[in-house]
C-alpha cells in the first residue's frame, strides 16, 4: 500500500530550523532527527489528525522538541516559521509535500529532489537569455540576400564560384556561308535604297516648289496700291530761291518746278507743273537755252510757261502756292491755274517778291 508523503506543520518547522543554520539545529540535533523519523513514520491518519487540528509546534509530534529561537535569541513565533519556510520554497530548494510516503529503506524522492536543488541552486533566467539559448539551439534559417553577401565577404573563400571556361565557337560550315544569289539580292537591297532616296529627293523639291507657289499666291490678298506723293508740300523759305533761277530739284518727287522770275513785269514766286499740255510728256529745263523742253514732239516753253515752239496748244499749268505759318513756301497741287483762262492773275498762285 502506497503511503502518502504530505509534509505537516512540523516537518515544514523543521526544514525551517535546519535551513537557519542555525542555533535551533545545531542545539538540539538529536530531537530534530527523531521529530523527522517519527513524522516520517507516523500514520498517515495521525498527520491528517494533527493537520486538521494544529497544536503549538513545541508539542507538535513527539512533543518533546524544544521550540526554535528567534534572531532575537527568543523563541521563533508560527508566523516567522512560516515566513521562513515560504521564503525557502520560493527560492526552489523547498521540497514540495509528498503525496506518498516513500517506502522503508528507499530514499525518499523529494529528499533526493531537495539535495539535487540544494546542490545546485537555480539560477533566475530572464526572457532573454532563454530566446538566445533557444536561438543558439535551433537550425540557421534561410537567409536573405544582404545576410548572403555580407557572409561571403566575410569569408570570400568559403563561396568562391568555379571559373566557367566556354570553349571558342566553331567556324561557320560552307552551307552557313553567303551564296552569290544572296550576294545579288543584297546589291538589289542597295539599288532599292536608292530608288527610296531619290523618292525623298522628289518629295523634298516639290514640297519646295509648293511653298514658294503658296508665298506668291499669298501677294493676291493684299490690294496693288500705287503711292502718291501728298498734294501739300512744303520746299522751303523764300530766300532759297535768288531771282532768275529754276529749281529742277523737286521735279522728280513732287513733279513740279520753282521759279523766281517776272511774269508782266512784276516778280513773282510760282509753281509750275512738269508736264506737257501737248500730250502729257515730261519736259525738261533748259538753262543754258533758258526754257523747258518737251522731248516728246519738241515743244518748247519759257521761263515764266507760256509755250512757243512746238504742238503744244498752250502754257503749262500753275499750282497754289503761299507762305505757310512757319515762314515757309507751300504748294498744293491739288489746286491748277491755267493762263489761258485768265486764272493767273490770282494771287493764290504766285509771291510776289
Ligand atoms: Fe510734249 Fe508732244 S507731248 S510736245
């Protein structure tokens, strides 16, 4: 029959007054060990009986143990006892209580699981040293590549790749080289190229030519406008023209001469057009002969317009001329005075001087 090992009050005071080291042990060895034979040998019966009604530990089981001192030197109360015992359990050297009692001349096995951990006490081991111990004693994982190539150059030997030698390429066989037929169809390949560039040439000139043609085209929007000079025009003061002379000088821009001669006796500032009463052509001055020739059919005109010589009907045409506000000789062709018509006379078309 297997007899339950359940430690009593009194065994646990015991493991107390041993693990004091102290003076209780040491005072009264001998009662100690007969308390522990007796508890170890008592009936399970009596210890359930003294469990369910304690006595004070001086009288506990043999009755005859002295009580243990405190540090005081006094004797040790059941709540320090406790304590200690607590404290010696917590540090995992107490010995948990038997549940069997273990047989005659066996060790008992929580006496033997005592003195393995009074031998060698546990060690308090934090979350970090058991990962590691674990880490330690698991298989290395897959590693990534960064881990590969920091591996290899540590230790560039130890993953050396063998040199790959790649023979040379064999030569081509006859069949693979290139026939006169396809030597003619790579000339017919040129000759098509430079049919394409001469196409592009084609296209290149007649995109040209179409540009210019639009450019031309474009000169029939705009209207063919001929410019005329303005019938007013200023030629300058009246001492820029001496008496007796014939200024030719804006004959080619406004078509008319400026003369400062007499005309019946009085001296006179005048405007005469450039252009022939006969048939419109441009005569021209004459000063060595003192008059104004028509190359045309020959008419000729003295110095004041009256004509002369040749077809021409009558004398040439005057324009309004006067002093302008800045002192200055204008002339408007816009307005004609004809000898003939008696229109002379006014004064609109001469200065006089
Ligand atoms: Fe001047 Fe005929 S146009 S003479």
């Amino acid at each position: 029959m297997a007899e339950k090992k359940k430690m009593s009050v009194a065994d646990i005071l015991a493991a107390a007054r041993k693990t004091d080291g102290g003076s209780a042990a040491s005072e009264e060895p001998a009662q100690a060990e007969s308390a522990q034979a007796e508890s170890a040998a008592a009936p399970v019966e009596n210890e359930s009986a003294a469990d369910a009604s304690p006595k004070p530990t001086g009288t506990k089981s043999t009755g005859k143990a002295k009580p243990a001192k405190s540090a005081s030197g006094g004797r040790l109360s059941v709540a320090e006892m406790m304590a200690m015992a607590r404290g010696e359990k917590a540090g995992g050297t107490a010995e948990k209580p038997a549940t069997k009692k273990p047989a005659a001349g066996k060790p008992k096995p929580a006496a033997k699981k005592t003195a393995a951990a009074k031998a060698a006490p546990a060690e308090p081991r934090d979350t970090a040293s058991i990962l590691a111990a674990a880490r330690k004693s698991s298989k290395a994982g897959p590693m990534s590549k960064a881990e590969a190539a920091a591996k290899e150059k540590a230790d560039p030997k130890a993953k050396a790749k063998p040199k790959i030698i790649v023979p040379p390429m064999p030569s081509k066989p006859a069949y693979a080289m290139p026939t006169p037929a396809a030597a003619k169809s790579k000339s017919k390949g040129a000759g098509q190229e430079e049919r394409r560039d001469f196409l592009w040439v084609g296209f290149g000139a007649l995109a040209a030519v179409t540009g210019i043609w639009s450019l031309a085209s474009l000169k029939f929007l705009f209207p063919n406008v001929r410019r005329e000079p303005p019938s007013k025009f200023k030629v300058g003061f009246p001492d820029a023209f001496p008496a007796g002379q014939v200024q030719t000088k804006f004959k080619a821009q406004y078509g008319v001469w400026v003369a400062n001669a007499e005309y019946n006796g009085q001296a006179q500032i005048y405007a005469l057009k450039s252009v022939c009463t006969h048939l419109g052509c441009t005569p021209s001055w004459l000063d060595a002969e003192q008059k104004y020739k028509c190359p045309c059919h020959g008419s000729g005109f003295y110095k004041d317009g009256i004509n002369f010589e040749g077809p021409a009907p009558r004398p040439l045409e005057r324009c309004a001329i006067r002093i302008a506000d800045d002192g200055q000789i204008e002339v408007d062709k816009s307005r004609i005075f004809q000898e003939e018509m008696g229109q002379w006379e006014d004064p609109s078309c001469y200065i006089p001087v």
